[in-house]
C-alpha cells in the first residue's frame, strides 16, 4: 500500500494556529474532553487531550510499583493513564501554569491523590536528585519559534526544548529504565532520532495512529532506552 503523503508546512501551521486559538477561548471554569473512555477537564490555555499522545497510552507499560515521571503533561492524560496501570509514584511536570493547574484537577477527578503529583517545572528543573524508572514526554513536535507558553506546547524555538531533554534525561531514569516518547511525522522526527542517540539512546518505534479522514497526518510512541555500552567496565 503506498505511503500517504506528508501534510505541507502550511497545512499544519494553519492547523495548529487554529488549536492553538481553541485552547484560549476555553471558557475559563474549563471544558471536559473524553479521551480514551475517560473524562479530563482543561482550562484555558492548556493543551487538549488528543490523538496526538494515543500512540503512546495505548501501548506503554508501566509495572504495578514502577515511579514515573512526565515531562509536558498538559492535561495529565499520559500521568493519570500511568496511575491506572499500577505506578506508585508519578510526577507530572510543565511549564504553562493553566496546565498545571488542569492536572492538578484531573489528578483529584481521577483519584490518584497518593500518587501523583504535579509541580510547575521548565522540563526537569524542579525534580531535584530523584531518579524514576520511566519517563514519559510528548513535547512539542515542530522546529518553529513560540511565542507564548500556548504555542510552546506544539512548537519549539530552535529545538531547544527537545535538545535539553535528550542531553539531561539519563540522570533522572534509575539503572534499567526507559523513557517513552511521542512524536509525529510531520515533526522533526530524524532530528528526534539523532539526539536520542547523540545523548547515548537506543530509539524505537514503538507504535503509530494516523487521524481519521487525514491519513496524512500521523502519530508516533518511540521506546527509548540507554543504549548498551560494550567492552567497557562497569
């Protein structure tokens, strides 16, 4: 079967100005979205939950005990799907504080009082020295400069979003852990790739969805994990 064409430039930028406009004409006591059979509220400016992270709450996995952190939680969708898998402890981290506070709501919604915790935080800036066994990410996709913290959720001046988050994971995953990410093709997918493994990675493709009707546009979970060092000691 032959590969559906890759959305242009100006096809996804006219989409994603467009969300973006929907994201900040919620009303501001919120709007609940239905996600995967369950109900998440947003406020305005906060990243809806979409097809986008789907890849990668359908298919990752997360062992009854394990710690999770995840970073640019929006909603909390990927934090609370952790929650429901068994995890002991997860802490979901980002930057915009409408989606903190969003999060923070569908954390008491959901019940996982005990277990999850949301902190404000430019990627991992305020994690401290605590180690996880996995992380999950769905950061912005797009190469493209940002200017205000509602586009920082689908773009990423100069990448550097995604460059900081390649270089400083490793400290935060326990020895054996994984990190789980989300992507899509029409981001910066081979960029993606060379971080990852600029940064000492092996990466994956775990799983991809494509939007109905717009088959064009689809949607990545990458499994990322330290890569194997050979005839070195340890």
């Amino acid at each position: 079967m032959r590969a559906s064409a890759l959305p242009t430039t100006e096809q996804v930028d006219r989409w994603q100005a467009t969300r973006q406009k929907a994201f900040k004409a919620v009303p501001e006591g919120g709007r609940t979205i239905t996600y995967l059979g369950k109900k998440f509220h947003v406020y305005p400016n906060t990243f809806w939950p979409f097809l986008d992270s789907q890849p990668l709450v359908r298919n990752f996995r997360i062992k009854p005990g394990e710690s999770v952190l995840d970073v640019g939680t929006g909603s909390g969708v990927i934090a609370v799907f952790a929650c429901y898998q068994g995890a002991s402890r997860v802490l979901a981290l980002d930057v915009n504080p409408s989606a903190i506070r969003s999060a923070r709501h569908n954390l008491k919604a959901h019940g996982f009082e005990g277990v999850m915790e949301v902190r404000r935080s430019d990627l991992f800036e305020k994690v401290g020295d605590e180690q996880f066994d996995v992380i999950t990410a769905n950061l912005p996709f797009r190469d493209k400069p940002a200017p205000d913290v509602v586009a920082r959720s689908q773009w990423d001046t100069d990448f550097r979003t995604n460059t900081q988050f390649f270089e400083q994971a490793a400290r935060y995953l326990k020895p054996g852990g994984r990190i789980y990410f989300a992507h899509s093709n029409f981001g910066a997918v081979e960029e993606v790739r060379r971080l990852a493994k600029q940064s000492g990675f092996s990466i994956r493709l775990m799983a991809r969805s494509a939007a109905e009707r717009e088959q064009e546009r689809q949607f990545f979970a990458f499994l990322i994990k330290p890569a194997a060092r050979h005839g070195r000691a340890a």
